[in-house]
C-alpha cells in the first residue's frame, strides 16, 4: 500500500492484534456471562462489531485508490458514506462506561476493565481506520486538507455519539428511518443553540477524539523519525 506509506505484512501485523485485542474483549464478556449469568454487556460486543465496520472500508477505500488505478467517484463516495455512518460507533464505545454498576467491588472492578478493554480496542480500530484515509486524502490534497478533513470527522463524530447515547439513533437508522434521523436534524440545524446538550456532548466527544487521535499520530511518526535518522539516534546513545 504505497499509497499511505504501510506495507501488506506490517498492516496484516497491526491487523491481527486488532482482532486478538477484540477476542481478548468477547472472552472478557462471556466469562462475565458465565460467572453472573446476566448478559446486559453482551451489547458492547455488537458495538466492537460495528467499529470493524468503517476499518473494513478504508482498507477497501485505500485499495481502489492504490497508485495505478482510477477507481470510479460513485464507488469511492458510497464507501466513503458507509464508512462515515459507521465511524462514530468506535469513540461511541467510549460512553460505555456509563452502563457501571456497583454489584460488588470485584466485579465492579471487573466490569471497569471489561468496559475500559472495550472502548481502547474500539479507538485503536477507529485511529487505524481514520489514519488511513487521512494519509490518502493527504497525499492526494495536501497536508492542510488532510488534518482539516481529521478536524471535521472529529466533529461529524462527536454529534453521531451524541444522536447515538441521546435520540438512540443507529448507524443502520439511515436505512430503516431516515424520516425520524432527517427530522432531528433538521430541527438542531434549524436552531442549534436551541439545544446546548447536543453542542455540549458534540464538542467534548470530538475534541476528546481528535486530541487521542493527535496522540496515535505523533507516537507512531516516532519510529518513522527513528528510521529516517539511525546514526544520530546511535550516536546520541553511546554518547550517553
């Protein structure tokens, strides 16, 4: 994949802890299961399925636009829409943490781990996929459309995780009610001061994502800034 600086083997690398970190998270959920015999959690495992969603669509978008191919705009868009929708079900993962009980120290302890588990996996999934399109559409349009693009996901993230843990809209709902979704846009478009919550949760929930993502970015720019420079940093350590 030339086209976003990452070979086959070091993203199928990435690509199996992803899927050992969310098997790590459905055995942590059975067990629960099996030692409570109560499955309320059982949800944050559709919730992690969802998140695969849009990873699955950027490896697919990144693909139709490797270097020497001319994929069709109709194509690229309804992907892209597909991966948009599906997006803000990873930092959604995040809210999770409300469903805590206290039913013991144990096992609220449990249930934080569980949830905590969850919600990281689900981020890491959705870094990898936005940080793929985000180094396409860079290379494509330049480095200031590619973080104003990171920038506005974050947002359009933020308000899905609002209509996600409020209105209780779900990605799918664009299919099944696209009357009730369109109308409560268009009521927080007609007025959206009307509605501080909705602003509120928007604006914590993306810049909560777009600072973590910011994070991943520069972390993982480290052992490309390594490679680039192997003597200096040698140097610096056996001056040291």
């Amino acid at each position: 994949m030339d086209g976003v600086a990452i070979s086959d083997r070091r993203l199928a690398r990435v690509l199996l802890v992803l899927a050992l970190a969310s098997a790590f998270c459905g055995a942590l959920a059975l067990a629960r299961v099996t030692l409570t015999g109560r499955g309320a959690l059982l949800l944050l495992g559709w919730n992690l399925v969802l998140a695969w969603v849009p990873l699955l669509m950027s490896l697919l978008i990144v693909r139709r636009h490797a270097p020497g191919r001319r994929p069709s705009r109709l194509g690229s868009f309804a992907l892209g829409g597909v991966w948009l929708a599906f997006f803000p079900n990873a930092p959604y993962l995040v809210t999770d943490l409300i469903h805590l009980r206290a039913h013991g120290f144990v096992l609220l302890l449990y249930d934080a781990v569980m949830v905590f588990a969850f919600a990281l996996t689900g981020i890491c999934i959705a870094f990898l996929s936005l940080w793929l399109i985000h180094r396409l559409v860079e290379r494509r349009a330049g480095r200031a459309a590619g973080w104003a693009f990171v920038a506005v996901v974050a947002g359009l993230s933020g308000f899905g995780v609002f209509l996600g843990r409020f209105p209780r809209f779900n990605s799918w709902d664009l299919v099944t009610r696209p009357g009730e979704l369109f109308v409560t846009l268009a009521v927080h478009a007609q007025d959206p001061f009307a509605h501080p919550r909705a602003i509120g949760v928007t604006l914590m929930m993306a810049a909560l994502f777009a600072i973590a993502y910011l994070m991943f970015f520069v972390l993982t720019s480290l052992d490309a800034a390594i490679e680039a420079a192997p003597g200096r940093v040698e140097g610096d350590a056996e001056r040291r």
